[in-house]
C-alpha cells in the first residue's frame, strides 16, 4: 500500500497507516528476539517494534545506539495500560541503517550520561546535545526566542540586525575583546544599545537578538564570554512607562510558553511547580537594598584599594556591612533574590556604579533612572536605563569616564538631531533560560558556550 513519510510530531493523524519515518537510535532494547527501539528525530521520540523475519538479520543483532536509520511499518495505538509517547508505536516491517555508530565508546556513554565530568561533558558538548535534557532545553530555547518576537511583533517593535564588529565601548573597556581590524583597532560589541538608539529616528521602537561578547575572567554559573543578547530601545517613554513595559514583556513571553503545550510540557519537567510571576514585580530602590542587606545580615568581603580582599584575624576575608555606593556582589544579590523569592525590579543604582550612558534622576543626581530584573536561582537577567537625552551632558560623561568621544560622534549626534526622552534594556537570553528552566548554570543554556579558556567545539 502507499507509505507516507513524516516526522514524530507529526505521526498522530497517521495512526493505522504505513509509514517511513528516518532518525537516530536513541534507546535499545532486546528480549526474546524482539528488538523495542526508541527512534529519536528532533521532533520527538517514537517507540517502535522489529520482530520475526526483520529481527533476525545481521544488521538487526549489531545495531548500535546513535545509528541513523529509516523505519517502515504499520503506527498502531499501544494497547490499554501501556505508555508509549505520542499514545502510539511503529510495528516496523521493513527498515535500513543510513549510518552506523560504533557503539559502546565513551562519546556514546557520556551523551546517555549528562551528569558525567563536566570538562568531558565540554569536549563532547556535540554528542551531550543529543541528550533528553540538553535537547529539551535548547528546544526551549528555540520556542523562548519565538515567543519574545511575537510579543514583539505585537507591540509594533521593528528588529534590526547592528553589527557585531565595532570600534565602542558600551559597559567599560575592562571586558572589551579588541583586535586588529584592517590595521585599526575594533572590538567585538559588548552590547548593541548605541545602534539600537540611532535606530529609534528613523523605525521607531527596535529590538535586536545579537551575540554580545565580554572578556570577563569570572568563573561563575551565569557568565559567559559570548552570550545572545536581546535588546529593546524604545523613543519618548518615561521610566516608569520603560519597566512597565519590561514586565509586560517578561510576563507576556512567559504566559505564551505556558499556553503550548510541548514548551509547557518541558518547563514542568525541568522546573516542576514553575508558574508565570504575579504582576506587578516587586521595586526595591539601590538605596533600600542596601538597608535590606544590612537588616538581612547579608554583608561583603571588604576590600582595599586594589580591590583584594581584607582579611580578619583568623585569615578568613573580613566581611563588613553594605553601605550606599557599595556595589552590590553577585553573591548578595542572589541570597537577596533567593529570600524575597519573586522576580525584583532593583532600580536606581548611582551614577558611579553605572554605565556613562544613564540618565540622572532629576532631584536625585547621584542617581540613576536604571534598572536590574532580578529572578530566584539566577539573579540579575536584565538590565536597563534611561538614556541621557541632552548633548552638554553626554559630552561631560564621556570626560567623567576618561571616553574619547571622537569614535562616538554618531552616537553623539542622536542629541544633536532631534533628540527625544528614551530608554531601553538589555536580557541575557541564557539567564532567562536558567531562570525558566532551572538550570545551574548559563553554559546548559547556550548551544556551544563559551567561557575563559573555551572556545570548542
Ligand atoms: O547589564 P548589561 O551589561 O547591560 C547592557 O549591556 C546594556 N547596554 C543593555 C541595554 O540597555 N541595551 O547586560 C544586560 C544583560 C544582563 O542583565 C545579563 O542578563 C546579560 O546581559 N549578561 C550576560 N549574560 C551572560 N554572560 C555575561 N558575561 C553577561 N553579561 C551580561
Ligand atoms: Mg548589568
């Protein structure tokens, strides 16, 4: 009869038929000369049964986990009290290796293993990925990132592509990576803010998905060197209307995963009792976390001028309590988050902790119209600003910061243009995961991370 080709998601309206489905082995099983297979195709897993006459073969006795192969038979409904996915399974009748494994090496063990050593797990990250887990997360990915622009697109954002090659800083030059551009210096963007802000004259309110690259020399569960990077930039807001907008955002996202049920399907498994965060955050200004900290016990490693750290009497690092215009370490920040333990909108921080870019609080000028989106388990996944809007001003951060504005006049000109009240932000989309997902660290969320020292696969 007639055979149609599909994929595992689309296997349910073809129950009874005959069908040809191509993937990989992902599990095995022999007993009593039936062969149960797992086939996996990246759509999903399907169970399916070799026996008799297509059991008995050479190929059948030597096949290996991993192999590609095609499978051909009748799909069938599994019978009452059993559990296949998709409710059905491949009684297969005819079936080819396209490309063997060899089988029991330590690659194929490890894939099976995700929980193996983490320096072998990095060197074999393009077998992991095959993985349930690791597969299921960058699933995820791919249905957050979907999700984001569709929030976007109804909210009229226009996405713009800026360039990753770039001869500014935007977050200091300390976790600048530079090279040798055709003979001049240029770096690899740490954040595509600058562009996004020309880019509000002449489209309106944009968005970008781009890598971001910091040289930061932090081994920590949420650093990388190269991360995707989403930014918003939006044109005649006031702050408040900036993070009202940013919760919609997060919120809006989340409520749409949430509502399909494959990605709802795998932030239950990975996160079990996850829920889409109550409306409004939580505000906590700099100047009240720095007072929270201290009624919480919550203190820092002082440090000197050279910023090593002070120790006690007993050599241990010589903790103190917090003090307005300390910065607040990753460290406090996630016992803060992980206490509260709702999203947090941590604003205000002062000028001196900031970027050059952010604008004043008028009354207030020590301060700044900024924002952190603080979430449990992970910490800071977004941050954002108002920008400054008058060109005097600009100018005299750019001389606070010791920036040579030359290489910035168009980023200068914007306030001499036509200049407008904005404001934007930028999410770390593997922060985003973690926090989603529940992972320990950032590097399950990128599909090859990078961190110091790695740059393979
Ligand atoms: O807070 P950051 O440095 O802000 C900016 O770059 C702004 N120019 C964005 C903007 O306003 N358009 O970075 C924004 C976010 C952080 O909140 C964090 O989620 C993520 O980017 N991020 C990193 N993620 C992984 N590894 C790193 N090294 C990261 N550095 C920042
Ligand atoms: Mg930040």
């Amino acid at each position: 009869g007639e055979t149609t080709k599909a994929k595992i998601s689309g296997l349910t309206s073809l129950r009874s038929k005959r069908v040809r489905v191509s993937g990989w082995v992902h599990r095995l099983r022999s007993q009593k000369g039936i062969i149960f297979l797992i086939l996996r195709d990246g759509t999903g897993y399907l169970q399916t049964v070799l026996s008799g006459r297509v059991s008995e073969t050479y190929e059948a006795l030597t096949l290996t986990l991993e192999s590609s192969v095609e499978l051909v038979g009748t799909l069938q409904a599994v019978p009452e009290g059993k559990t296949a996915p998709g409710g059905h399974e491949l009684v297969v009748d005819y079936w080819k290796v396209l490309g063997a494994a060899p089988g029991g090496d330590e690659a194929f063990t490890n894939r099976l293993n995700e929980k193996s050593d983490p320096s072998i797990q990095a060197d074999l990250r393009h077998l992991v990925i095959r993985g349930e887990t690791s597969s299921s997360v960058l699933r995820l990915r791919a249905m957050l990132l979907r999700a984001f622009r569709d929030v976007y697109a109804k909210s009229d954002f226009l996405e713009v592509t800026p360039p990753c090659i770039v001869q500014t800083q935007v977050e200091g030059g300390a976790t600048l990576f530079g090279f040798n551009y055709y003979g001049q210096n240029a770096y690899l963007t740490q954040s595509s803010q600058l562009y996004l802000e020309t880019c509000l004259p002449a489209l309106g309110n944009v968005f970008c998905v781009q890598e971001s690259f910091r040289a930061e020399n932090s081994h920590t569960r949420r650093h990388l060197s190269e991360y995707t990077h989403m930014e918003g930039e939006m044109a005649f807001v006031t702050f408040e209307e900036l993070m009202s907008h940013i919760e919609t955002l997060v919120c809006e996202t989340v409520d749409a995963l949430l509502a399909d049920p494959v990605a709802a399907g795998i932030i239950q498994q990975l996160n079990p009792g996850f829920k889409s965060p109550a409306r409004p955050f939580r505000r906590i200004s700099y100047k009240e976390a720095i007072q929270w900290l201290n009624e919480h016990g919550i203190q820092h490693p002082e440090e000197d001028k050279d910023g090593n750290n002070v120790l006690d009497e007993a050599g241990k690092p010589k903790m103190v309590d917090h003090v307005v215009g300390d910065d607040i370490a990753e460290a406090a920040e996630r016992q803060m988050t992980d206490i509260i333990g709702t999203p947090i909108f941590l604003h205000s921080f002062p000028a001196e902790l900031k970027a050059f870019y952010m604008k004043r609080i008028p009354g207030d000028r020590g301060f700044t119209e900024s924002c952190d989106l603080l979430m449990p388990n992970v910490g800071e996944i977004m941050g954002g600003s108002m920008r400054i809007s008058d060109n005097e001003e600009l100018l005299e951060a750019y001389k606070r910061e010791g920036i040579d504005p030359k290489p910035y006049y168009w980023f200068t000109d914007q306030r001499k243009y036509g200049t407008c009240e904005h404001g934007g932000y930028g999410l770390g989309i593997e922060r985003v995961l973690a926090w989603l997902a529940n992972r320990y660290t950032v590097r399950e969320c990128s599909l090859y991370p990078r961190w110091p020292g790695r740059a393979t696969p």
